[in-house]
C-alpha cells in the first residue's frame, strides 16, 4: 500500500494541470466568443455579457437568478445588466408578485446576441471531432470529472475541509 504522501506526489501534477487547463479553457472560450462579435462588428457587448444572453435563452428570471444558475459569475451583474438593459439586449419588468423584484428577459438585441453565440457553439460541435479528435464520449468523461471536480471543490469549501 502505497503512502498517502506518494499518492499525494503522483497526483498533484496532474491537479495542477487540470486546474490550469480550465483556467485557460474559460480564456479560450471568451476569445472564441470575442472573436464571433468581432467579426460582425458588435462592440457594445463583451463575451462575458455574450455568454451570460446566451444563457438567459428564452427564460424570464431574477438577477439572483442569474448567479445562483451560473449564468453570470462575474461580481458586477446589477453593472452588467444594467448596461444591457439600457442598450436594449435586456428587457427588464417587476414581478407581479414582489414588486420589489426585478425580472429580465432577452431584448430584441439580446436574441441576436443569443442566436450569434449558439451558431458560434453549432460550428464547433459540428467540427470538433474532425478537427479537434474530440468524440462526444470524450467529452461525457470529462464532464464527469469536472462535475466531481466542482462537487469536491463545493465541499472543501461549504464544510471547510
């Protein structure tokens, strides 16, 4: 039976690279989504916001909301929201409920926003394997591992272990 220092040693390079690889993975995504605004020439929105309208699709929810489904995992979101409310990609009302509450939903602009990111996500789902040797089983195995990943993390930090 092996130590728990040398289990320690065998899998902290790889720890260290995952973690680095999602860190340049998300870099890698704004710039793809940086890239696909560029290319129409869109400058009021940045890939942070894109991704964030993406998200929203066709659902109607609080800015709470937004966070606790990690659609928006930036520390600003009332900035955010605000400025995509006033450039027209938001549309934004009170809850017949709570009157206190806000609830936004995609703007004419915010769809075109929405359509252009899924037709950038389309492109390379319909390319990936090709191109990137990426076969959908592939990507359900890393899923799994960064889902465990993500729950771990959750735990580590919920239960301060």
């Amino acid at each position: 039976m092996t130590s728990p220092a040398i289990r320690t040693a065998e899998i902290l390079p790889a720890y260290a690279n995952t973690i680095h690889l999602v860190e340049r993975l998300h870099r890698r995504l704004m710039d793809l989504v940086t890239d696909a605004l560029d290319r129409v020439k869109i400058v009021d929105v940045n890939a942070v916001q894109a991704i964030m309208l993406y998200n929203i699709a066709d659902q109607e929810l609080t800015v709470s909301e937004l966070r606790a489904r990690d659609y928006y995992t930036g520390s600003n979101s009332s900035y955010n929201v605000k400025k995509l409310v006033d450039g027209g990609f938001l549309h934004y009302s009170k809850s017949r409920v709570d009157r206190r509450t806000v609830r936004i939903s995609l703007g004419e602009r915010g769809k075109e926003i929405h359509a252009l990111v899924a037709k950038a996500y389309e492109k390379h789902a319909a390319t990936v394997e090709e191109l990137g040797g990426i076969q959908a089983a592939d990507f359900d195995a890393v899923n799994r591992s960064l889902s465990r990943l993500d729950r771990f993390w959750s735990h580590q930090i919920e239960y301060r272990l």
